[in-house]
C-alpha cells in the first residue's frame, strides 16, 4: 500500500471553511482507494482540535511554529512588502519544517508528499526521494487587484507563482479555468484539474417555500447574499410573498441586522444535511473570488434545484451538463427562484440531474489520482 504525506496549514477535520473540506474530502478519497494516508498539520497559535487527533490517530503529525522567529520575519516582509506591493512565494514558509519533513521521510519512506498551497513549496526544494504534488486550493497572482479587496493573506505576483509551481512534479488545480492559467506559468508542468469530491446526500422533495443558502463569513460571501438580499430577493417576493430565505452559518455572525420576516438567519450549523433538508431550492449568489464554487457543488450534492451568479459557474467540471441554472440579471436570476418554486416536477427532474451529476464528476476525481498517484 503506497503511502502519502499531505502537509497543511489548516487542520481539518472539523471542517468549518472551504479549504478545510477540500482537504478532508480529497483525503477520505485517498484512503477509499487503497492508500495509506498520513497528515502533517502545522500549527500556529490555535489549538489543536480534539477532533483532528481522534480523526487521525498515529498517523498525526504536528509541526509547531516557532514564534518568535516568525515575528522577526513578518516584520522584515512587511518591510519588503511596502516597497514592493506583493509578498514573495516564500513569505509564510514555516522556518524549520525542512528539516523537520525530511526527518519524517528518512523514517516513513513516503511515496508522495501533497503540499496545500504553493506557499509550501519551498519544502519541495529538498532532495525528497518522492512524487512531489501541489493541492493549488487556488490562484494567488494579483490576488487583492481581482477581488478589489484592501487585504488578503498573500498577494503574489505571476513570477513568483511561477515560481512556486515550477518546484511541483505535479500541480492540481481546482477548477478548469485555473488550470488554463497554472499551465501557462508553468508550461512543462504537469497540470491535473480534480476539482473536489462531494458525498452525495440525496434527499426528499418538500415542496416548500424555502430558498438556502449556507456560508461562512468571508466579506465575498457578505457581499454575494447582500446583493441578493437587495437586488433579487424583492422580485422574487412580488411573485412569491410566502417565500422565505434560510441563510445558514458563520455568516449569520457578521451580517447586520435583517428587518425583513420572509428572512431567517440561523446562525452555525453543525449538521450540513439537515440544513439543506430544509428546502429544495439552493442559492450562490457570490460574484467575487477564485477556486472552487464550493457552494454550488455542495447544493448539488443534496440534489437542490441550484442556482447561481455566473461567477459561481465559472471553471466548473462539465459546464455544458451541469445542472445549474444561471442568473446573469436581478430578473433572470429571480426569474429561476419563481420558476422552481412553483413547479415541484421541476424540482423532482433537476434533483436527480444534480444527483448523476454529482456522481460522474466523483467518479472522474478518483480516475485522476489513480493517474497521478499510482
């Protein structure tokens, strides 16, 4: 049984952001197939989750930050980073996880090493005797000038991306039109697109009112439900005034105040099922960011009529076939929500496309990483 180290710096589970799910479902598809599945988790000041430790057992590895140096380093990159406007690809590199990764080596023999992020991949300029793969979550060139943001984590360059990649035997990429793009930073790579595997939880048709959404509280989610709330939502009441938006998750935390009572903030959810087991209807209204459209495939993986800003299809797996109803317009948006509030065949039909959708694009995932691993 081969064996793979997957380095990361979130822990997951629990799973509570999309990098999170991300890893854990490409994991738990790891082992599924036969692969023998460690993780490094390298920490910073969180604690570590009792539900990391009982989730991986001994096959749990902990490297922790040195804080002090760390501090004299962020200093010296916001420095540098004055002067120039963007980050270098090595800036977050934890110092001492080299050394430390090619201890574990030595001793565990890993065939491949999966880095989250291409800030790690600098440990990829050591002699492991290993495949080298880079799990890309996403791009990072001119990150705050395309999400018109002020701050963002990192904020890289093409060149130094570049860089980054080209340290990879392999780059996976999340979505069709990132690959496009990783291809031509690094034109000898090997670019695979995986997108992310979901479970499918098919559910029963209620045939309510209900319209979901379930988002943490990143400020592109705020923005993406704000422009629902004021620019679509309305439209849709005057056509359906019984109808009720259920917005679910750590994005109830950092919303305003809502005086509307066809709108139902729930707050954290722990269970994901039973949230969606709520309605039949799925929204995505985020036009802003990159990666993955988690929110859109997850809707699906439920069977929910699923409709999305077209931000939210962008480079998604079989654009063509995806069961996802577009709204390029407040009225065409809002124009789909009536429709499928209205018609229960409808709801019945696009529940079973998202389903065998969502399958074929699982199984097309475990194709890829058969390829790229064994």
């Amino acid at each position: 049984m081969k064996k793979i180290l997957v380095v990361s710096p979130v822990q997951t589970p629990p799973v509570s952001s999309g990098s999170q799910k991300c890893i854990y479902e490409y994991c738990e598809l790891l082992r599924a197939i036969g692969f023998e599945v460690y993780f490094l988790y390298i920490k910073g000041q969180n604690e570590v989750e009792k539900q990391l430790k009982n989730y991986w057992g001994d096959r749990l590895f902990i490297y922790k930050r040195n804080f002090i140096l760390d501090v004299f380093k962020r200093g010296f990159i916001e420095c540098r980073k004055k002067i120039s406007g963007y980050n270098a690809i090595d800036d977050l590199y934890p110092i001492g996880l080299t050394h430390y990764v090619d201890t574990l080596q030595k001793k565990n023999n890993f065939d491949a090493i999966i880095i989250n992020y291409a800030i790690l991949s600098k440990l990829f300029t050591s002699k492991l005797n290993c495949k080298k793969i880079l799990y890309a979550h996403d791009c990072l060139s001119f990150k705050k000038q395309r999400l018109n943001v002020k701050q963002f984590w990192i904020d890289l360059t093409p060149n130094q991306e570049a860089k980054g990649l080209q340290r990879c035997d392999t780059v996976l990429s999340i979505q069709e039109n990132e690959a496009i793009y990783f291809k031509y930073l690094y034109p000898q790579g090997n670019i695979v697109t995986v997108y992310s595997n979901f479970k499918v939880g098919r559910q029963t048709i209620t045939g309510n009112k209900n319209i979901l959404f379930l988002s943490g509280k990143s400020i592109l989610n705020v923005n993406g439900i704000h422009y629902f709330i004021t620019e679509v939502f309305p439209l849709i009441l005057e056509e359906e005034p019984e109808v009720q938006l259920v917005i679910g998750g750590s994005i109830c935390d950092v919303l305003p105040q809502i005086e509307n009572s066809n709108i139902k903030l729930l707050g954290r959810i722990d269970e994901e099922e039973k949230f969606y087991e709520m309605g039949d209807i799925a929204i995505n209204p985020i036009y802003q960011g990159t990666g993955l459209k988690i929110k859109t495939f997850e809707a699906l993986a439920y069977g929910k009529v699923t409709i999305v800003h077209p931000h939210s299809a962008e480079g998604i797996y079989q654009p063509q076939k995806a069961p996802v109803f577009i709204g390029h317009t407040p009225q065409e948006f809002a124009k789909h929500v009536v429709d499928a509030l209205s018609d229960i065949k409808l709801r019945k039909l696009y529940s079973d496309k998202a389903v065998a959708y969502i399958q074929d694009l699982n199984l097309f995932i475990e194709r890829q990483y058969h390829q790229i691993l064994l």
